[in-house]
C-alpha cells in the first residue's frame, strides 16, 4: 500500500512507519522539522526511516497549501496516517495561535488535498485531551466533552472536520484518540522522558502537582499494530475511537519504581494550570474496531525503555 505519514520525523510518526516499512509498504513521509522539539532528535529518527528503500521523504509544511498538493498528488497515496501537528498541552499557553495554523488549518489542507486526489482513507490523531475535565471514568468516545485548553479544541475540530468532510466526500476518517503515548523514539517534552534525563543527567526532576496525577499510559508498539490494523479494517464513513490500555497508573508511583533502580532526585512542584488530573479511557471499541487486544503493561516496558534511552545519547545534547 503507498501511505503518505505526515509528521513522520515525530515520535509516533517514526514508530509507525518503521513498523510499515519493515512490512513492506511503500511509505511516504513529510514533516517540517518544527523545532517545538530538538530538530536533532528529528534528523536522527528520520536517519532510521531513511536506510529503507521503500521510504521516501520531503520537508514540507502542511500548513502550504499547494506543496502539500503538489506531494500528495504526484505520488498516487492510497491512504492518509496523518500525525503531523503542534503537540503538547502546556505550550498552548504560551503560543495558541500555531495550535490553529498547524493542527486546524493543515488538517483542513491535508482534507482538500486528499479529496482531489480521491484517497480513500484518513486516519488522524485526536487526543484524550478532547474530554477535559470530568469525573465519568472509563472515557467512552460516545461521552460529553469538555476542552480546557487550545490543543484540546484544535482537536476536537479535527474531529468535527472529518465528520463534515465524512458526508461530502468519499474520503473515511479513522479519529485516533491517543492516551499517553510512551515508548522507544519519545518525545523529551513528556513525563517518561524528562525523568530519564535528569537521572542520567544528575538534574532535578521537577514533578508537578506532586505526582499525584494518574495517566493511561499506552506503549507505542501496541499504537502502531493497531495503525496497521486499521488500514485494512472495514469502519463507518466516520468513527473517532480512543488509542489506551484502559489501566491508568499513577505518576508519582511510577517515580518512586523508578527510584528503586536508579537515582533520581526530585523536586515537587505546583499542579500547572495546562494539567487535568486524570486519564483513563474505555478500550472497548479500539480492540473490536481494529481486532488488536492486548496492551503492554506499562510496568514490563519501563526499565527496557530506560535501557534503549541510555543507549541513544542523543537525547543527552
Ligand atoms: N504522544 C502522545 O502521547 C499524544 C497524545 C495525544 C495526541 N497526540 C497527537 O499525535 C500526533 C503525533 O504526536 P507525537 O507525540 O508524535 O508528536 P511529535 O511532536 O513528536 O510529532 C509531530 C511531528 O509533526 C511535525 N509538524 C508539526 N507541525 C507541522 C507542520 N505544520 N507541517 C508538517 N509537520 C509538522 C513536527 O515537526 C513533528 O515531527 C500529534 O498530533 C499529537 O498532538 C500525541
């Protein structure tokens, strides 16, 4: 199958074309190496993509209209992994406005480009960050959402685009939304992989809201099995499903198994305004939709992880 990824220099965008080469697909990568995260980190995941032949890659910016077209168009893309787009809950903050240039207007760019070129297939990152704060756990797609920040909108009109474009061109969407994603390739923004560096680093590892947050945790080769599932499943012309392990764990629980094994010096600090205090979402529909059902324990995975990271000292510049 030709796959056009977008974000394919990003942590799951790496992860999920690996998996795809190593299975023979023809891939196509773009990514505009935005440097919300270290452009080195970028370079060096895209370094692994490139040693396969059937791996093809251009720096574009989806937010330009005409390039995208122009990439989408001459390569004959049968179907859409789209994982480009600002990430991060706190940076919304700090910087909204790239929140509805990268993740609104270049979704809506990808859709125009994808309707033209009658391609039949998307399948797009959401977030949990959609639901906001709630109390009803497990999280099931079907539920009230209530966004607390600019990420969470720009997705939720990912979301509300799909379903529009759902209805009025042939294309179906697949809306993936992630839980915590974590895993080898990481990105240094998130929980798992600033606790690596400041114990290899010897640095303080600030810990918000004391550690008393609770996170479903989802390792990114389960992620990218159930990608390549989806390519071949047959869906409705619209579905949004979430991407978890339906088992949340607390982060300073996790800390203090780190601790065990590793030294690691910790310094609590205030919840920030960004956070929400707790994920946890409902596995059931990913598992029938996709037909893959069984989640990694975040447990087995963590020391492994720790192992891979030491290894690649790029995460150390
Ligand atoms: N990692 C998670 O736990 C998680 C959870 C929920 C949702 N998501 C979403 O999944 C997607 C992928 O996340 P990730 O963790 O791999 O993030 P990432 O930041 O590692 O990857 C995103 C990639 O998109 C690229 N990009 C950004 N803006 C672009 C633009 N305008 N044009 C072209 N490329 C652009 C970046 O350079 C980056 O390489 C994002 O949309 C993110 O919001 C991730």
């Amino acid at each position: 199958m030709k796959i056009l990824i977008t974000g394919v220099a990003g942590f799951i965008g790496t992860n999920t074309a690996l998996n795809l080469l190593k299975k023979k697909h023809e891939i196509y990568g773009l990514d505009n190496f935005d440097d919300f995260n270290s452009i080195k980190l970028k370079k060096f995941r895209l370094s692994k993509l490139k040693k396969y032949k059937n791996f093809k890659f251009q720096k574009i910016n989806i937010v330009s209209r005409k390039l995208l077209l122009k990439f989408i168009s001459s390569n004959k893309i049968d179907t859409i992994i789209h994982l480009a787009g600002q990430a991060g809950v706190r940076y919304s903050y700090i910087n909204p406005s790239k929140y509805i240039s990268s993740n609104v207007i270049g979704f809506l760019n990808l859709v125009l480009a994808a309707k033209i070129n009658n391609i039949k297939k998307i399948l797009y990152a959401s977030s949990s960050s959609v639901y906001g704060n709630t109390n009803k756990f497990p999280l099931k797609e079907n539920q009230k959402l209530n966004q607390i920040n600019i990420y969470a909108v720009s997705k939720m009109l990912n979301e509300k685009i799909a379903e529009t474009y759902s209805k009025i061109s042939n294309i179906k969407f697949i809306g993936l939304r992630f839980f915590t994603i974590y895993g080898e390739y990481g990105r240094p923004d998130m929980f798992l992989f600033k606790m690596f560096k400041s114990s290899s680093t010897k640095k303080k590892f600030y810990l918000n809201n004391k550690g008393n947050h609770e996170r479903d945790f989802t390792y990114i080769k389960d992620v990218t099995l159930i990608l390549e599932k989806l390519l071949t499943r047959r869906t409705r012309k619209n579905v949004v499903l979430n991407v978890c392990s339906n088992n949340p764990k607390n982060i300073l629980k996790i800390t203090k198994l780190f601790q065990k094994q590793n030294r690691l010096k910790v310094k609590y600090i205030k919840k920030h305004k960004a956070d929400i205090l707790k994920t946890h979402g409902d596995n059931t529909q990913i598992k029938k939709v996709s037909g893959f059902k069984n989640f990694s324990k975040f447990n087995d995975n963590l020391f492994n992880i720790f192992d891979w990271y030491k290894k690649n000292k790029i995460y150390n510049l």
